[in-house]
C-alpha cells in the first residue's frame, strides 16, 4: 500500500479560516486516482483537524 502527503493547512469556510486536512495519495489505491487531494474539516472529522493530524503523525513513527 502506497504512502500519503498529509499536510494541515488552513482555507477560508464559512467567513473563517478553518484549519483542515488535506491528504493526497501518493499512489494509486483501488478506488482513488493518484493525485486525488481530499480536504477534511471538523465537519467532516467530526474532531479538530489537528488534533487528527498530530495523531496520524504519531502512527506514522
């Protein structure tokens, strides 16, 4: 299974800036073309982005 560019970065959402996630595969998996950039919020996540980031950051060690 290929790695994934995990990067916290912040958008403008809502008349904010929102921290989100963006995770783009390095390799393509079965059902997501390579360089597919998927952008995650707390909307999606249902938790703060970086708390999400920090704890996939610490599976990867």
């Amino acid at each position: 299974m290929g790695r994934a560019r995990v990067e916290l970065t912040t958008i403008r959402r809502m008349g904010r800036d929102q921290p989100v996630l963006e995770i783009e595969p390095r390799q393509a998996f079965d059902d997501v073309d390579p360089g597919m950039l998927t952008v995650l919020g707390w909307l999606e996540l249902g938790a703060d982005p970086r708390d999400v980031h920090d704890e996939l950051e610490a599976l990867r060690r």
